[in-house]
C-alpha cells in the first residue's frame, strides 16, 4: 500500500473512532446496561473496512465531512448489529468476536438482541440528525434509501442471512452462493462504497463505473473471508477459525477449492480497478484498498 | 365515538391495509421464508392504532397522503418488530400475539430475529423511498429522526424495554414506572402523532399542545394495558393475560392499585382533551380516539 494511502487510512480510522464516541451514548447514560452492551460490540477492535470505503469514495467524490462521516459510522453501526445477531444462540451460536467474548456472552441473550436493535436504529438516528441545508436533505434521504436497501431482505444483508441458514446442510451451486455472498455480505460493502460518493458529487455514468468496482469489492471480501476461515487460526482472526466446515456451510474454498476461490479474487480485483480506472478522479486510497482486501491475512 | 370519527377511522385502516400490503414484499418473493414471516406477524389483525393515530393527527394537520401513509405504516412496522423480538423466549418467552401463535413459534427463533430486523429496516426504506419535493425532503428527514428517536434508547422504546426487564422483581416506584412507560409504549405512541403533524404544516406553538395530547396518550395507553392484563381475557387480548402478575412485572395496578389507574387516565385523558382544544384545528378524530383508548376492552 502507498504510504500516502497507509497515512490517509490511519487518519481516518481515528476520525472514525472519534466519530463513533460521539455518536454513541455515554455507557453511563441511563439505561447504563445496553449502552455499555453497544459500546462493548462498537469498540471491539473492528477493522472499520466498511466506513473506510465510505471514507475513501467521499474523498474522492469530494463529499463533506459533516455528511460523510456519520454516513461512514452508519454503516460501522449496522455491521456491528448483524455481527451481535449473528452470533445469537438461535443464529450461529458463537463465543467469540472481535477477539473477544460475544455480546450475549458478556450481557445475556435478551440485552444481546437489544444492541443489536439498538444499534440499527441509531444508525438511522444518526445519518437523520446531520444538520443539512436545503440542497443535502434530498441527498441524505438517497443515502437512507440505499443502506436501509443493503441492509433489508431483497438481494440486501438480512436477505442473504436467510439464504444462507436455509442452504446450511443442502447442494449449493456456485450461482447460488455469489447470491448468497453479494446479498449477506456484498451489499453492504457496496452501500458503504457508492453512499461515500452519494455524499458529494457525482455524475450518473461515473456511479455507474463505482458501482462496477464495489460489486466486486463485495464478493472479494466475503470470499477472502471464506479462505481464511480454512487458513488461518482463530487467534488471528477474532473468531472461532474452521467454523464453515464445521457448520457444512457452502463457501467459495468447499465448492470451487482454495486455488480456484484466489484466481477468483484476482479477476474481481482487477476487472473492479479496471472500473475505477474509468473515473477521472483521485482514486490511490479505492485502489490500494482493493489490493488490501484482496491480500488481508485478517 | 361520532359517527363520522368511526366512518374516518375505518375508511383509513384500509388504507393502512393496503398501503402495508404495497410496502411488504410478496410472500413468494425471495427468500420466502422470511417474507411470509414479516406478513404473519404484520397481518395478523393488529388494531393499528399508532397508523391511526399517525393519520389522525395528520388529517388535521393537511398531510398529504403520498408522505402521511407510508409514515403511518412505518410506526406498525416498528411497532410489530418489538413485538416479535419481545415475544422470543430470551426476553418475555410468549407463546400468542394478536390471537396466533408468536412469530418464532411458527417460524423459529433464527427467523424471528431477523423478522423484527428486517421490519425495522424496512420502516427506514419506506419513508426514504418516498418521492419527495426539495421543500418535503427536510421534513422527512426531521420525520425519520423523529422517529429513530422514538424507537432508541434514550428515552426511547429500546431503552424502555431495558428499563423494564432490569426492573422486573425489584420494588419500583410509581415515578419509575411512569418512565418507563413513557419509554417502552409512550415514546412510539408520542412519535405517530407528532409525525403525523410534521408530515403537513404545523407552527411550533401548535407543535408543543399536540406533544402535550401525546405524551398523555402514550402514557394513557400502556396504563389501559396493563388494567386489561389484569381484567380480561387471553381470548379477548389476543395474548396471554395475567402475563405481567406472572412475571412479577411493575405496572400501574400492582403499585396504585386499579381504580387509582383508572382515575389517572381520567386525569390524563382530560388534560389531552385540553391541549387539543387550543389547537385550531379539526381534532375531533383525535379527540374521540383518545377517548377510546382510555375505554377500550382490548
């Protein structure tokens, strides 16, 4: 990664960790227990991929701060949500996030559902209360419109939760698992792409080239996340490692193998730069981030 | 109620059928399973009050109809997602809703979780769906705040529900309970009227009279449940009765007793009527069902 790309990654990283403390309400603040249940699942350790790429687009589709980064967090609050649900005793029953206890570990089930509530709900909360002139309302109800979209049921993330529980244990064919892949995890990366440039200005043909470069961007981040599942430990990953094969859950390495599921990444990351190519804007951050997916040992 | 109130309020509940109907994805859409689930729970003869009083409120504030019914029908949205995720067995454990067995005693607790996350989604992408004027676009955006707000933690419905479940088994005051009442069904309640004003035109002056009406109504209401879990029926309730004894929950009649709870939605009841009468308004939709939910049965 260029270093000019590696220093505007850690800058922004802190801006969202600043930005996520505001949002959030004070772990005293009554009622105490779900606000600290939120913050436990917020400020876990997250790689904050999600709102970097929001970060990324809006710079380079010169969107205002004030707009972008609450976007940015949004999308942060919504990952972490699915996460919390995710990992329920009636989901996929898991101990360990983030490298830590899970969230109804530490506060209980009923709280754990809450949080996860409670955190989409202030995703919302949080992209309506931006103050906005009269000319960024219309825009930031298009923002709403696209992440409530990524994150519902048609071809969005909790429609690709439900494909993918109901395909645990049946023959899945390739076609049927980039559905599952682009809808559970590929839209929400997506959103967080094309709602960073939603944030500034854009011409019609050049959201259609980023829309090309986030689609893809989207599939190689859950088929990344698949081959690590098999290569790497738990301990350098946050969470229980080899849990797809132990679920017999259809995934990029158990249907096309290991070899096939990283020349995939490969054609997606080129043909998604090839996109970004087409954009007569300052795309080095989109670019490197790209390759960082692409490569992440995490 | 008047004839005409009753004529209105009819009239308008198929409109909030239909409109729900148009906002639901099709059963067999995919992934069904989750479809039919977010219509079992939603078309499940709910009495609609918080849609009717969205539109009550709006019909005397000149709302238009293209914004008023998809926020109308939101609130039911909302309102069905905390029922599901209340009924799972990690929070109240409810076997019956609206007369039928619980949504994830029909469809699982893995699909009733994301039920109630994709009702509460799709809440957000129906008022952001909505095709806006540049002058309407800011009001929507107040209108989903609103609403975020309403259903959060702070002060908010979630917030509420925590206060509630923390609460169970400990001595609670009277002023306690009134806050989480206000919290848990009063914050929702409050946000479908005040909505449906913000959806037409209001001046703040008028704004702060019909807040008054409201966090009366919300308050009148939770107080009227729980008297009727305690004197009726589980048929007549279409959920169990007796739940909150069972429980050992706080309510109005466990620490005032019944007829001091039935004396304080008169009060409250009254002062409603009176914040409502300094409004130059057509409030006599608004004036009768405040009067039927502090009469009604179930």
């Amino acid at each position: 990664m260029r270093p000019s790309s590696k220093a505007f990654l850690d800058r922004r990283r802190s801006d969202v960790e600043r930005e996520l403390d505001r949002l959030l309400p004070p772990a005293s603040s009554d009622p105490a227990e779900i606000h600290r249940a939120m913050r436990y699942s917020l400020f876990a350790g997250g790689k904050r991929i999600r709102p970097l790429l929001t970060l990324a687009a809006g710079e380079a589709f010169d969107a205002d701060d004030h707009v972008l980064l609450p976007v940015a967090c949004a999308m942060e609050m919504i990952h972490t949500y699915s996460l919390v649900h995710d990992d329920l005793p009636a989901m996929d029953d898991d101990d360990l996030r983030r490298g830590r206890p899970t969230c109804h570990k530490v506060f209980g089930e009923a709280i754990a559902i809450l949080t996860g509530d409670a955190l989409l709900t202030l995703a919302f909360e949080s992209l309506a209360a931006v103050p906005l002139t009269p000319e960024e309302a219309p825009r930031m109800v298009h923002i709403i419109r696209e992440i409530a979209a990524a994150a519902g049921t048609r071809e969005g993330m909790v429609g690709g939760q439900v494909l993918d529980m109901l395909s645990q244990g049946t023959k899945v064919t390739p076609e049927e698992l980039e559905q599952i892949h682009r809808w559970k995890t590929g839209a929400l990366i997506r959103a967080s792409i094309l709602t960073g440039a939603m944030a500034g200005r854009s011409q019609p043909e050049e959201m259609d080239h980023l829309n090309r470069y986030a689609i893809n961007l989207g599939l190689v981040f859950q088929i990344v996340d698949d081959v690590l599942d098999v290569t790497s430990t738990t301990e350098r990953l946050g969470k229980t490692a080899g849990k797809d094969q132990s679920v017999a859950k259809a995934t990029y390495p158990s249907i096309v193998g290991i070899d096939e599921s990283r020349r995939i990444v490969t054609r997606l990351v080129e043909d998604a730069l090839k996109s970004l190519s087409r954009l007569d804007r300052s795309t080095g951050v989109l670019v490197d981030l790209a390759e960082y997916l692409a490569s992440r040992r995490a």
